[in-house]
C-alpha cells in the first residue's frame, strides 16, 4: 500500500539541508566515517542509504551502476565490496563529495564518478551487471518546480526520472544484468509497475525493510526489474 506524503513536509527538510547551520562537515554511517559536502543530501535524514547500502546485492568482480549517488555511499561500499563502480549524479555537488569520499575510503581507482542527468554521460558501448537508484520516491505532478539541486534528491515529478530510469535501463545491461530500484511506502509503486510493463519487465520485491524514525515507521523497499 502506498503510504501519502506530503511535498511541503519534505521541502521543509530540504530547506533545512540547504540552510541549517547545524549540520556537520562529516557524518558516521555503517562504521565509517563520511565526508559531508554542503547542498548534498545528507545519507543520515533517513535510514534510506544506510538501509540500502546494505542489502544491495552488489557484483563482486563485475561492474555496478549508480544513478543518483549522492555521498556516495552506497557506490563507495559497492567498491569496497569488490564491484568497479560508475556513479553517476545530476547535482555537481554530488560528484565531488562521492569523488572525496572514494578518495577517503581508498577506492578512487574503482569508483568512476561522473555529471549525468540519468544515463546521458555514458558511452552507448557502456555496460553493467547492476544498475541500481534509490530513487525520490515523494510523488509530485508534472511541473512541479525543482528550485534548487536538492529537491531533484526528494522529487520526481510525474515519475518522469523513473520512467526515463526503466526504459532506459536495456541499453546499458549487461548479459543478465540486474536492474534495481530502492524506493520505499512513501513511493507510488502502481506507476513502477506500469512503467515496467511498459518497458516489458515485471517488478519483484527482493526486500523489505523497517526502520523507527522520528516522524513514523519507515518500510523500505528493494526492488528488481525482470524482463518478462
């Protein structure tokens, strides 16, 4: 079942990443230490990156794709996990904090990191065995106005990023690759799945996860596309 939110709950939060003076340069997650760059959003608001981080089945020794990455989290444990990772974000912001915390971590020479609205930095030869996005799930119409780099990291409006995600996705699988979204009862999942059969896929839930936060119970979601 999905579970509603509201936008102006979650702009309230975005507004407090972008001007809180509260926040720290650096942040502790999954028993490392992460480096925390201004207008990124941070991987501690939620247990969303923690949760996922930790339950993506990653490649070892083959190669993963993040769209998405943020602080680089989850791409940065990909790689210490033994996956060659390219990670890709929309916000430049993003890019060089994913890029510090790889260097940080020792995983710079395994962890490629580029500017990219979805796939559009990719060569056309580039191909995964996992292509993973812990995706906005806050469900906005059309037209929605994305005000700052932040808010691409909350809303997806109309679900668009999600489609062009799925229908996207063939031109960069490998041979039985695996496409994978994280998402969450707060996402609109009837339109993932329509997406999906539209791109001639099924959706399978791999995991469920929940997590006490502030506000409510959280049930985090991990789900892979199929083709049928």
């Amino acid at each position: 079942m999905t579970v509603k939110e509201s936008p102006e709950a979650a702009a309230k939060v975005l507004e407090h990443v972008m001007t809180g003076d509260d926040l720290p340069d650096d942040f502790s997650l999954l028993g490392r230490d992460w480096t925390l760059h201004r207008g990124v959003f941070p991987g501690t608001l939620t247990a969303a990156t923690e949760v996922m981080a930790s339950i993506v089945p990653y490649p070892k020794g083959g190669s993963f794709l993040e769209v998405g990455c943020g602080t680089g989290v989850i791409s940065v444990t990909a790689a210490l996990h033994g996956s060659d990772v390219t990670a890709l974000d929309i916000n430049e912001k993003a890019v060089a904090n994913t890029r510090a915390n790889a260097e940080r971590h020792g995983v710079e020479d395994r962890v490629r990191v580029l500017h990219s609205d979805l796939y559009a930095a990719l060569e056309p030869t580039d191909r995964f065995d996992a292509i993973f996005w812990n995706v906005p799930w806050t469900y906005v119409e059309d037209g929605f106005p994305l005000s700052s780099d932040l808010h691409s990291a909350v809303f997806d409006p109309g679900y668009q990023g999600q489609y062009r995600f799925i229908s996207g996705a063939r031109d960069h699988l490998a041979d039985g690759g695996r496409l994978l979204i994280g998402t969450a009862d707060l996402g609109d999942r009837e339109r993932i799945d329509a997406f999906a059969a539209e791109a001639g896929m099924t959706v399978e839930m791999l995991r469920r996860v929940r997590r006490i936060e502030v506000v409510r119970v959280m049930e985090y979601h991990l789900l892979e596309l199929r083709a049928k």
